[in-house]
C-alpha cells in the first residue's frame, strides 16, 4: 500500500526548513489540498460497500457487467447484479499483516474471453514480492492452473511493496515495484539497474525487462487507453508526492529520478545514475494539511461523463482528496481538486467501458458519475 501507517510514518518525518523553502521553488507545479475551484458536474458515488480491505478493482473487457474487487488479505470477490461471489481465494499464499502487504492488484490477459488467463501481485509468506498467473473457468479460478511468474526478494521491510499490474498498449505486461522499504532507499536499489526493486518491468518472451527505474514505491500506474500514454502516481519520501507521465512515442530507457530527487526537489543526488533518460514529474504536491501518499489512477476514457473525458484522476491517501489533470503537449495542465474527498483512497480502477471507479480500504467502491 502506499505509506500510511505509524510505522511508514516514522519514515516521513517532515523537513520543515526545507519543505518550506522548497513550497516557494515549485510553487508554479505544486497544487496545494485546498488549491483550485471544486465543481460540481461529476462525482465519485459510492455504490457499494463491505468489502474486506478493498486495495483494486478491474473488470476484463469481455465482462461489462461483472466487477472483480481485489482484497488485500487475498482475495477476489466478483460484483455483478448486486451479487458477490468469491473468484479466488490465496489467503494461505499471502502475507497481509502490514497494511503495505498483501494481495495488491489482478491483471486480465487481453485475450482473457478466450485463454481465461489472468495475473495477480502480491506478498507471499516470506514477505517477498510475487506475480503468477492463474485460469479461470465457470466464473471461478483454478488453484491447479497457478504459475509463478516472478519473486523478488522484499524480506529486509515490510513496506513499499509496489502493487500494480497492467498490460501495455504493446500487449505486455508491466509490474510496478517498490524500492524495498525502509526510508531513503538505503541499499540505492532503484538507481541500481542490476536489481528489480524500484523498477518499472516488462515481461518480454518469458523474461522480465527494467522498462524504467528511479522509482519509490509506484503503487499505481497506467496506460491512457486512447493513445498508450504511460502515467505513474509515484509515492514519496518526507515532503513531496509526484505524478510521473511519460508518452508512448518516447523511446529508451526512463530513470524518474528517486532516490537523487523527491519530486522535482534533490534528495541524494550522488546517487543519479545517468543511464537513459531523466524524466521529471509533471506533478508534484506537498504534504501539506496532512497529505502523504499518492494514489495514481486513470485517463477517465467512458462516455458517461463527457466533461470528465481526457483528464487523468489521481489522489492522496491520506486526506481523500481527489484531483485531475490534462496533458498537453507533454505538460500538465488544468489541475483542479475534484469534489469528492474519498478516506484510504487504495485505488482506483476501469471499467470494460472506460468508467471510472475507486475503492477504499474503509470497504467502499465508488464511481465516477455526472
């Protein structure tokens, strides 16, 4: 999950002298919890709830009508006409103690219709990062069919586990991962390219590929599916929460800077590892008035909302607070608070449609409505 709990929190001890400084540098990118005019026109409506630990919510294209809400002690629960049935259960497989850990996110194949091939990250028993893949058949997941894809060894901290799958407009998958705990990145994992902890990875012909690195604990990312766009909501360290973007036409290697930068501020630049490209945040926000963890979400690309079309949702953890953005011309633009405020926002997830929805680690989904 993204750093929320007591312990994460010792982690993120505000640098006052500096975050102050700091507010007056990047004043022209930063959106403060209270900055810009909340509207009305759309919402984010909570249409169901009691869900155990809700972390993500997805919906293969092929099922419009059936939602799968991933939860965090290691399950998932489908939701279609009002009704709930269990569509996996690995709760023996997964380690969901701290709430960083868990069963974090489900992954569709884009042939799931046909081959019933899905993917699920988590934390297994040993406190390691793990990804397999499982078939599916009348409704329900077969344990027999589970292959595991990948481990990667998270067992120094039980925190910035990373949490995302998501397949690429290049038919592949991608996994997000943290930078293996603790504060500050001691061991300099995500500038180091011989290790997978801080990375973005693709799975290509079987093996897994550094797609980007640099990063901190990129609980959610996405890919715009109208055009491929790569976005990341990026967790940060003591002071700053960034949004990352990145568009499909880029080519090579992406170093998004953690842990020589927080945000757009230098954290331990000595530590910058110069291979490929330095892509900096096109969003960036303080923890000011009790923010402190980014949840990255969407490019809202349904038809129910028309005036949401093309703006990219994300939020903070922390305080609830919603906001969206455009990209243009490789900028952010337009940034404004939603008017919904949604507590432990874990996630948010699409629809086969393009609709919107979010869930909370309270029990609550939600979606975005006009």
């Amino acid at each position: 999950m993204p750093n929320h709990s007591p312990r994460a929190a010792s982690h993120r001890l505000v640098r006052v002298v500096g975050a102050a400084v700091l507010v007056g540098i990047f004043a022209a990118v930063v959106s403060s919890a209270s900055g810009g005019s909340q509207r009305a026109e759309y919402r984010f409506r909570q249409v169901a709830s009691g869900f155990d630990q809700p972390a993500y919510v997805a919906q293969p294209k092929s099922e419009p009508g059936r939602l799968y809400i991933v939860e965090r002690p290691g399950r998932i629960v489908t939701l279609a006409a009002g009704k709930r049935r269990t569509f996996l259960d690995i709760r023996s497989r997964v380690e969901s103690g701290y709430t960083e850990q868990g069963l974090l996110s489900v992954a569709f194949h884009p042939g799931y219709a046909k081959n019933h091939l899905f993917y699920v990250y988590y934390t297994n028993k040993t406190g390691d990062v793990e990804i397999d893949s499982f078939r599916s058949r009348s409704g329900h997941a077969l344990l027999s069919s589970r292959k595991q894809l990948l481990v990667v060894n998270h067992r120094a901290n039980d925190n910035h586990d990373g949490g995302q799958l998501e397949f690429g407009p290049d038919g592949r998958l991608y996994a997000g991962t943290g930078d293996g705990g603790s504060g500050g990145d001691p061991p300099n994992n995500s500038q180091n390219l011989s290790r997978k902890l801080g990375k973005l990875l693709r799975l290509n012909g079987g093996r897994w590929q550094i797609y980007a690195y640099g990063l901190r604990n990129p609980w959610r990312f996405s890919f715009d599916r109208a055009n491929g766009d790569l976005y990341i909501g990026d967790v940060g360290q003591n002071a700053w929460e960034e949004i990352d973007y990145r568009p499909r036409s880029a080519t090579g290697l992406a170093n998004y800077g953690w842990s020589a930068y927080e945000g757009l501020a230098p954290y331990n630049i000595s530590r910058l590892n110069h291979t490929g490209t330095l892509v900096k945040p096109v969003q960036v926000y303080s923890h000011a008035g009790g923010n402190c963890s980014v949840t990255g979400g969407y490019v809202y690309r349904g038809s129910g909302v028309p005036s949401a079309k093309g703006r990219y949702f994300y939020g903070d953890y922390c305080t609830g607070i919603i906001w969206s953005l455009r990209i243009s011309g490789g900028k952010a633009t337009g940034n404004r608070r939603e008017s919904t405020q949604i507590g432990s926002l874990s996630s948010f997830g699409q629809g086969a449609n393009g609709a919107l929805y979010a869930v909370s680690l309270d029990g609550g989904l939600y979606k975005l409505v006009g």
